[in-house]
C-alpha cells in the first residue's frame, strides 16, 4: 500500500517507495527469475482486506516490465462476481483486439465466447436464445439442426475454451515471456477459477507467470488449493501487516512516535486501515452541517453494517465521505452501483445527472482520491474497499432503483443480455416478464463456458415467476423447462446436489400421471446420484418410478428399463441385464425415435459377455443400422446408453465402427449440451487408440475426459478418465506419471463392484508390471479380475489379464506357473475374434519359451501377426519382443534380430518409448548396431526442436496443411510459418517432404 500518493491508471504501480515486504519481494523476484528461465510459474499472493496485496502485485508488474516481459492486469470485481471470466476479460480483451487479423479462425471462434474483443468474428456465435435446452420430452426433430449443421452454442466444451486460452497465453509469451496479473481472484467467478485449475494443471509451454492475489478468508476452496496443485510450478506469498517500526517509517517524521503506536493499534499494521486513518488525521472535523448532510444520504447509519472493519477506521472513511458535497456522494454512489470500472455516461444515469454535472462531480471523486482514472475514459475507485463502503452507504431503495436506471440505460445502447442481468437481477420485481427474458437470454448465452453463473441466473429467473398453472407450458418461459435447464446448469457446473434437488423440484411439480416427463427426469435424477457414488439410491429411484407406470410396455416405463440395463451392466450383472433386456420388445409404434437407438445399443454387451459371439455381431450390425438412419436429433435423446454400444464394439475389436460412433455422439453430446455423456465417450476412444497404438491420440481424448470429468465433479468419470491416463502413460513409458496416475484413481476407493473401479485397478497393476515391480502389479491385476464365478472385468479385458499374468510368471527365475494362465487365456479367448487368438497364443508363447523357446517363437511370431491383423499394434510389438528372446534363447540370432527390429518399428511407430528402449537392449546384445536417438536441449525432441517446433513437424510429417497445424493447436497460421522456418533450419531441409524424411527416418530406427 503507498499511503496518499497517486497511482498510475489500473491501480498497480505506486511511485513512492515500497515498505518493508523484504521476503515477498525476493520471492516474487524468484519467480520472475524461473519463469524468465523458460519455467511455468504460479504465484499466489494472499492476504486481509487493505493488506497490500494491489500494491505487491504492482512491484511484481515493475519488476517483469523492467526485465522487457510483457504485463497483462486484470482485477475481479465484488459486486460483479457472476460475469464470466470478469478478471480475464480485464487483463487480455485490449491484447485480444489488437492480434484479432492475426488470429486462427477456430481459436478466435472460441474465444470469441468470451472475449468482447472478438464479438462478430463468429456468424451467430451464441444462436437464438431459445435453444437447444434439454429437455424431458424431446421432440423429434428439436435441435437437429444445431446437432447436424455442427456445434452449436452449447457445443464449445469448457475444456476446449481452457485449451485455446493457454495457446493464446504460449502466443503473447512467444517473444519475451508474459506475466499475467489477477487481482482481487476471491471475487472471480467459478470459470475463472476453473481455468486457473487447468493451467495450473497443464502449464503453458512459455516462459508464463501468473500471478494472483485473494482473500484467504473469502477464497473457494479450490482457489486455496491451486499453488498445492501447482506442485513444482507453484509458490505462495502472504502480505502481513506492517511493524511499529514499519507504520512509523509508512507515516513519516511528522507524526510523533506515540501517535503512531496509537495508530498501529487501531489499524492493526493494515496498510489500508493506516492510511483511511491518516487521511482523517490531516482532515478537519466535518461541521455539523456536513453530518447533517451525510445522515440525510445514509452515509453514517449503514456504514457499520457493510464490513467488518474496525470502529477508527470505519470514523475515518465516514469522515472522508462526509466531506463530499451531495452532487459528488450522489455521483459516487451511482459509480458503486455502475461496475467497477465505470464510464461516466453510466454513473450519470445512475445518478439520474445530465453527463456534464456527473463529469463535474467525478472532477471532485478524483481530486479527493476517491476514484482514479482508469483506461479509456473510465474511473476505478482508488481501493475496492471504497467502493464497498460507498455502495453500502446508499440506502436499499435507492441502490435498487439505481440499478433499474442503469439497466435501461444499458438496454437503450443495445448491450447484450449479459451485461444487464446483473443489475436486472438487483432491481426486478416478481412478476417481471422483461427481467425474466433477460435473466433467461443471459443464462443461455454464457451456459457452456460458466455454468455455474447460467444456474445463478436460472434460479434469479425462477424466483421472479408466478407458481406454474394452467397455460403455463405454452408460454415463452414454462416453469417445467426452466428447471430442465437449472439441472443441467448445475449437473455441469459440478453442484452435483443442487442438481439433484432441482430434479426432485420438478418430480414434485409433475403430474403423477405425466409418465413420459416423469421418466425423462427420473433418469436425469439418477444419472446425478450416479455421478454422486448413489448407485443404491438411483436404482431404488428408478424402481420407485417404474412401479408407478400402469403399463410396463408403454415407452415410458422401457426408458426407465433402459436405465436399469446399463445400472446391471455396471455392476457386471450379465445375466440381470439380459434378463431386464428379455422384457422389452426392440421397437414399438409408440416409442420416441431415441428409444429405439437406446435399446439397439444396449443389446450388443449382454450377448458378447455370455460369450454369444454371432448373437452379439448380430446385434451390433443392426445396432449400426439403426444408427445409420437415425438423425443426430435421435441419438441425442439416447446418449446415455450409446457409450455402453462403442465399448462393446472396442471389446469386440471392431474399432473402426466404435471411433466412428464416438466422433459422430461426441458432436451431438457437445451440440446439445449433455456435457456428462462426453467423459465416458472419450474414455471409449481413448482406449481404442490405445489398443490401435495410437498413444497420442490417446492420450489427448484421455486428458479431456479427466478434465470434463473435474469440472463436472464427478467421481465416477474422474476415475474413468484416470484410468485410462494411466494406461497410456505406461504403454507410453512414463512410468512415474502412470502410478501416479493409478494411485489415484485407485486411491478414493470408488467404485466398488463395478466394473469401472475394477478397470481402475487394472490399469494400475498394468502400470505396476510395465514399471518393473511385476509382483505388485501381478496381485493388483488378479484383485481385479475379481471372483472367478463373478468376474467384475469385461472378457476382453480379462483375457488381457490372463496374458499379462502369463507374461509375469514366465519371467521368474523359479516357482512360476505361466502354463495355468495360458491354459485360462486359451479358455477366455474361445470367442473366436482375431485379437483373442493373438493373446491366446502370446500366453502360450509365455508358457512354453522357459522350456521350448523354438516353439515359443513360433507362436509369438504367429501371435504377432494375427495382432497386427487386428491393429493391436503395441501388443503386436510385445509379441514380436518376446519372439525375438525366443529365438535368442533357441540359438537363431539371425531371425532373433529380424523379430526385434520389427518389434523397434511397433513401439517406435506407437510412441511405446520403453519398450523401444528395452527391445533396443536387446538388439545390443545381439550385436546390432543402433544409433542412440539425438535429442534436443531440453525435453526429448529430436534435432535440437523445442517441443512446439517438434509438435508442428510432427503434424506436417502426418501430412497436415499449415492451416490444419494451426487449428489442431490453437495458433495462428503465420506462427506457424515461423516456427517451420525454423525447423526447416534445425534439420537441415527445405521443403516439407524433407521434415517428414527426416523424422520417419528416425522413428523407423534404422541400424547405423
């Protein structure tokens, strides 16, 4: 805090000298060092109200611009807590507005969302108000437009917003680094929050700071956790009060030593206490007129009610306003009211002044320090604490009429919903169909980047309507769909159990013989106490409901069955789900399109399970019909049962059909807003490239699906996403990441019985064995399989066990028993599927290479082959790995090498590294020559890259245009240009085809 001096504009620079804050300074300093060393860092600076905090924020922005970084500020505001991405918006719309010609068009679609710097570059970009919603009844035709003709507003997922915001962030730091300032971050919306929580999580590769300062007592507890998540990347500082010795150096020599320990005492060392004090002591007394005039404005009666500060420092700052002659307090309290950083035109209708009086008054609120300039012909209060306590001064009456001044106001210039809901909301009365259209028009305009503020205005929306009655469903805001919508808002936001009462709400409001809405939010109510870890309580729900349906053929009572299946299917309760399944026909004259395509694909994991091969291709090739005819407006009605029909299909190797399913419902589930379906679609094609080899890919579909999966606070999906993270980064070879990775999903003990927290300990155990630990990781696999009577795994996951455990026991030196398992993979792998017979016989390889390895060749060369076949790539290397030993172990090195260069190329090709680097081993010891792989300064990329350099040739190596790199990662095309330039120089090329030589020659691993 600088005491009475003046600031620059914005608030964060001061020109007196700093006091004390020796510690903090070095540790900003330090963080400023690393991240200028090419290190990501968070700083995270906490403090009281009026500690300092703005002031230390404004030596790190010195300090950064001294060093030629690049400065972005930005501040969340009290009294604006609900705008998305307030304190963003702040430091990055003027950046933003300057690179608009410069950036990609999908980034700047993205942003544009958010940023009102990049409004218009989208045709359209939030479409008509009125839709899609969900809904309990969908009509059939309803949203296909949006989810055929390409995402629509509800299809910009959070996380692909997260992603673009730090690919900007990596563009401004490109040249000399960037440092990125929030202030006052305990005010930020839950959005911001949430991105600060992915950034942190998924640095920037730049040389970034981000520095942020909060309340401790007022932040979430997400926010106080962010420098824990932070990890390496992260580093906290606190503002403490002053000392005496401090306070009388703040004060200076004219103040004598007892006045200033009188003053330390009532100020308690806070900076901005101290100073509101010191203003008081070199003012006058106000006269009596001047309190006169402050009681008939409400300056004194209210002023103890709006903050806890202390009784000296609440006498100072009523002295301070006193002094305001009436035009100027009028003026203040309007530009409270207004926004926090205000123009004059809005305070002036606040105020109900002609612009010119207004100006007038804000000439007095700067000369008296009340209010500085800020950019652009807009004023900030000197402190947010001013600005409280004179919002608080007002009286209630007038403060509500203010806001419904400024709320016309903003109408008349035509601002978007969304800037007026928040004053809308402080001034509407109940029965106010305008404030509601605007309240309703805002929700859905900012519900797929903040849900969390589309559910606040939701609810703002519903407390102003009438009670429904007759009529109600046929006007432009029926009760029933608004509460769809405040579910949804909710279940996405994360706020699991308000999401839940909401659809318990509207089970109330229904008609109990109403059973087609009845159902529909009967099964939305379940899927929450699902993502809640209620399987007992959403399987007794459902039931409840299904007894209340007359008839059990009518559709109503199949949906909730539907639900059912899926719940058994979790449970790996085959035989149950079939059985549910027996009772329901496949079509009926009276089902809803969706209805159909839910049944269809329900069908498919029952019969594969029981091991009923043809019955289960049979079922899927009509469930690939039904999909085929089906408009995407149908399959949105059935996306919480698709997932369950490309599982199976993965299982059943038929992985083609499965990622093209999963590319297709992932749009519709991004198009129509069902936000917790797309975990589970992505865990699917992340498995499936996985098993295809495809790591990178892989491991992309993984991490939006752990991070849909966070924001929506939902354990069962975070497990799921963890898990099949782990599996790819231990195919990948990093094996300290996978345990992590393991231990975590593993560690909240969810889902127990169920086959996703059986797959948890799957994945772990596999991580466990790649990591060279094969005992544990042999224990963990075998808890779970579960009971061989009652297994808790998939059949094609279980045969993967059965291989992997043969795998373990082959290895030890005495004791093993590889045969049994051979003999269990050889019983599980009996369905006849490509995949299963190369497993079988890699089992028995296992089995037989201690005492035959000529025949074990045999067979894992065979194994190999047949996995090829089925694209199971990195099990295809395994096989031709333990091939390779084989035919070492049987003395015939030349077929031993030949088995293992072709194991090389596998794990090359799939980025299996470990395996590269073991199988590599072994070509040594057979004498082969291979060139170790050249690597760049820092990280592993090849040729001296950096790593985006290696991200971009590794893009046109596949074959993609510049303007396909540049979308793919969230860039401009000329970056792009730049950065292949210098590639081009790096490896010695020309020409694109000469980048894409270079790297295959090197992922081939050819022999030196």
């Amino acid at each position: 805090m600088e005491g009475s001096a003046d600031r620059h504009a914005g608030g964060l620079r001061a020109d007196t000298p700093l006091i004390g804050r020796r510690t903090a300074l070095r540790v900003l300093d330090g963080a400023l060092d690393s991240a200028a060393g090419g290190s990501f860092r968070f700083l995270a600076l906490s403090g009281d109200p009026g500690a300092g905090k703005t002031r230390l924020l404004g030596e790190l922005a010195d300090a950064a611009a001294a060093r030629k970084h690049p400065v972005l500020a930005g501040r969340a505001a009290e009294f604006e807590q609900q705008m998305p991405f307030g304190a963003l918006v702040d430091a990055l719309d003027d950046q933003l507005e300057e690179r608009r010609p410069a950036l990609n068009p999908a980034t700047a679609r993205l942003l544009s969302t958010v940023f009102p710097a990049l409004t218009g570059l989208a045709a359209d970009p939030y479409g008509d108000a009125e839709a899609p919603a969900p809904q309990l009844a969908p009509d059939a035709d309803a949203g296909a437009a949006d989810a055929e003709g390409g995402p629509g507003p509800l299809g910009i997922a959070r996380y692909q917003l997260h992603r673009a915001i730090r690919h900007l962030l990596e563009e401004l730091a490109s040249d000399n680094g960037l440092v990125l300032v929030l202030d006052d971050v305990h005010w930020a919306d839950d959005a911001s929050i949430e991105l600060l929580g992915y950034l942190v999580r998924h640095p920037p590769r730049a040389r970034v700071l981000i520095g942020v300062a909060y309340r401790p007592a007022q932040a979430s507890p997400h926010l106080a956790t962010l420098v824990d998540i932070a990890g390496e990347h992260g580093v906290s500082v606190s503002a403490d009060p002053f000392t005496p010795a401090e306070v009388e150096e703040f004060l200076g020599p004219g103040v004598t030593r007892a006045r200033c320990q009188a003053l330390y005492e009532a100020s308690g060392g806070n900076p901005f206490y101290l100073e509101a004090l010191a203003r008081k002591e070199g003012a006058a007394e106000p006269s009596r007129a001047e309190e006169t005039g402050a009681e008939r404005w409400g300056a004194l009666p209210d002023l103890g009610e709006i903050t806890e500060l202390p009784p000296a420092v609440r006498t100072a700052l009523r002295v301070e306003l006193s002094g305001l002659d009436e035009t100027s307090l009028l003026v203040a309290r309007a530009a409270a009211v207004a926004a926090d950083e205000f123009e004059p035109a809005l305070a002036a209708a606040g105020a109900q002044l002609p612009e010119t009086e207004a100006l007038a008054a804000l000439d007095d609120l700067v000369a008296r320090d009340v209010v500085r300039p800020a950019a652009a012909g807009r004023f900030r209060f000197r402190h947010p604490l001013v600005r409280h306590v004179v919002y608080g001064s007002a009286a209630a009456g007038w403060r509500l009429a203010a806001h419904a001044r400024i709320a016309r106001h903003l109408a008349g210039l035509g601002a978007p919903a969304t800037l007026r809901a928040h004053h809308v909301e402080r001034s509407a009365g109940f029965g106010d169909r305008e404030a509601i259209a605007t309240l309703v028009e805002a929700a859905r305009t900012v519900a797929p980047q903040a849900p969390a503020t589309a559910a606040h205005w939701l609810e703002a929306a519903l407390r102003l309507m009438p009670e429904a009655g007759p009529g109600d469903e046929d006007g432009p805001f029926p009760r029933v769909r608004l509460l769809v919508e405040l579910a949804h808002a909710q279940t996405v936001s994360g706020r699991l159990v308000e999401g839940r009462e909401t659809t318990r709400t509207l089970l109330r409001l229904l008609p109990p013989d109403d059973h087609a809405r009845r159902a529909r939010a009967v099964q939305m109510c379940a899927v929450i106490e699902r993502q809640l870890d209620r399987h007992q309580e959403a399987r007794a729900l459902v039931l409840d409901e299904l007894h209340r349906i007359p008839d059990p053929q009518a559709p109503a009572a199949v949906l909730l069955r539907v639900r059912l299946v899926a719940d058994r299917l979790m449970r790996v309760d085959i035989r149950g789900a079939q059985a549910v399944l027996d009772r329901m026909p496949e079509n009926a004259p009276d089902w809803q399109p969706g209805l159909r395509v839910a049944v269809a694909s329900l069908r498919v994991l029952p019969a594969y399970a029981a091991g009923r091969v043809a019955d289960a291709v049979a079922y899927a090739e009509a469930a690939e019909r039904v999909f085929a005819a089906a408009p995407d407006s149908h399959i949105a009605e059935a996306l919480d049962t698709v997932p369950w029909l490309c599982w199976t299909e993965i299982m059943m190797g038929r992985y083609d059909d499965a990622l093209r399913r999963i590319e297709r419902s992932i749009a519709i589930a991004r198009a129509t807003g069902q936000t917790s379906y797309i975990t589970y679609l992505l865990n699917a094609q992340a498995r499936a490239y996985t098993l295809l080899g495809r790591l990178d890919e892989a491991s992309d579909a993984a991490e939006e699906a752990t991070e849909t999966a966070r924001l929506l606070r939902s354990g069962e999906g975070l497990v799921f996403g963890l898990t099949q993270q782990c599996l790819v980064a231990s195919w990948s070879g990093d094996h300290d990441r996978a345990l992590r990775l393991g231990e975590e999903a593993v560690g909240g003990d969810l889902g127990a019985g169920e086959w996703w927290g059986a797959m948890a300990r799957y994945a772990r155990g596999v991580a466990l064995i790649n990591a060279g630990r094969p005992d544990e990781g042999a224990v963990a696999v075998l808890e779970a399989c579960g009971d061989p009577a009652a297994p808790q795994l998939d059949p094609s996951t279980l045969l993967t066990c059965a291989e992997m455990l043969a795998y373990v026991e082959s290895c030890r030196e005495k004791g093993g028993d590889p045969g049994r398992w051979a003999e269990i993979a050889d019983m599980l792998g009996g369905l006849g599927l490509p995949a299963d017979a190369g497993l079988v016989r890699l089992a028995r390889a296992h089995a037989v290479r201690p005492s035959d390895p000529a025949a074990a060749a045999a067979l894992a060369t065979e194994a190999g082959a047949l996995l090829a076949g089925a694209g199971r790539r990195i099990e295809a290397g395994r096989a031709e790995l333990t091939a390779g030993l084989a035919h070492h172990a049987a003395g015939d090195r030349d077929r031993a090498r030949e088995r293992l260069r072709a194991a090389v190329a596998l794990f090359d090709a799939c980025g299996a590294r470990a395996l590269s680097a073991q199988t590599v081993r072994e070509q040594r010891r057979l004498g082969v020559r291979v060139a170790s792989p050249r690597r760049g300064g820092r990280g592993e990329a090849p040729f001296g890259l950096s790593p985006r350099e290696h991200e971009i040739a590794t893009l046109v190596a596949q074959g993609c245009t510049n303007q396909q790199v540049a979308e793919k990662l969230f860039l401009s095309v000329r970056t792009v240009e730049t950065h292949l330039s210098r590639v081009f120089g790096k490896l010695g090329v020309s020409s694109r085809v000469g980048v894409a030589t270079a790297l295959n020659a090197r992922a081939a691993g050819r022999d030196s």
